[in-house]
C-alpha cells in the first residue's frame, strides 16, 4: 500500500489545471490526523497548495517556477466535484447582456453549493449561494438572463424584459418563458408581459 503523501502526490499530478483534491479521498490510507499532517506537509513543500477549507489544489510549473491556478479555474472545479451548479452574477449577466455597464468590484460567482471563500495565489473568488431558480438555466444566455433580471430588480424588470425580448435569439427566449412558473412572481410577469408585447407588435 502506498504512503499517504505518495499517494497524495500521484493523486494530485492527475489534475487538470485548476482541479482539486480532498483529505477525505485519502482516509482508507490511514486516520484523519495523519492525512491531515500529510496534506500539511506537501502544503509547507510548495507541493501543493491550500484553496478552501479541506480543500487543495496542484501548482502550476512554468518555466521551472510554481504558480497557483486561477482562482476562477479552481472555483469552477470545486463546483464540478461537488456537482454543484455554478455561473456569474445577475451583475455580469446584465453588462454581457448589455444592460448595464457597471463592472463589479470584486470577482464573484454564484452556486447552489454553500458560500465559500476561493483563494489561489493573490486571486480570489467569492462562491455565494444562490436559489435554484436562478441556475437552473445554467450558462445559457436564457440562464443570464434570469441572472440579469434578479440583479435589475423589480422595479425596472418590464424594461429590462422588453429589451431582452429584443437581444435574445427565439429558442432561447423560450427557455426562459418556459420555466416562468419557478421564477419570482413580479419576473414571470415581466417576462409574460413583454412576450405578449412583441406578439401585439408582430400582428400589428
């Protein structure tokens, strides 16, 4: 049977850039206490570097140098271990949309995992927690536009779905009038109600 660091390391020069790894993936190798001793010993090597709370991750080598991933890259990879859903913010939505042009002041990312810090290097990315309903369309323009509109807010919704009524392509407006039932009342509205205004323009 292999030790625990060796086993750590062959485990971890198998990830892609930005993938991660956990202690409880090594607990059949020996106690909790030991895994975590060894996880800290490869940390203090530069063998590897801590991401999140249990969470680590594979320097990068680059020209003989060791560099953390992009933070982006590992948040993106805890969301996919975990087999949690993840996407921008309804605020980068709204600017790639072209609804707004307020850029955000730190990099976030929503999930439907718990919140979490993501730190690699002097990069970080927040993962906040967001309802189903506003991931359940994932990284559609469909998806950004749910985003889009929760980041709007009610009181400019009906403009904001008239104008996305415009920029979307028809089948992917259609994703988003098909799933109206599970989005807030005050955005199934707005949604509905720019739906019939291009039908009225259309027969007019």
């Amino acid at each position: 049977m292999p030790s625990i660091p060796s086993a750590i390391r062959e485990r971890s020069q198998s990830l892609r850039n930005g993938g991660v790894l956990a202690p409880k993936e090594f607990l059949h190798l020996g106690s909790r206490a030991a895994v975590d001793q060894a996880f800290c010993r490869l940390v203090k090597a530069g063998n590897l570097i801590r991401v999140a709370r249990g969470i680590y991750a594979l320097p990068l080598s680059i020209k003989s140098r060791r560099r953390a991933p992009s933070a982006e890259s590992v948040a993106k990879s805890i969301a996919s271990w975990k087999k949690q859903a993840i996407a921008p913010t309804g605020q980068c939505a709204a600017n790639s949309l072209g609804l707004a042009l307020t850029s955000p002041v730190k990099e976030v990312l929503l999930t439907t995992g718990r919140s979490m810090k993501v730190i690699a290097g002097d990069q970080t990315v927040d993962l906040q927690r967001a309802p189903y309903w506003m991931l359940s369309l994932g990284n559609s323009l469909a998806g950004d536009a749910v985003r889009a509109l929760a980041w709007i807010g009610r009181d400019r919704a009906d403009g904001a779905a008239v104008a996305l009524r415009k920029r979307l392509p028809s089948n992917e407006w259609s994703k988003l009038s098909s799933v109206r039932a599970s989005l807030p009342s005050w955005m199934a509205t707005a949604i509905g109600r720019a739906t019939l205004d291009n039908h009225t323009r259309r027969l007019n």
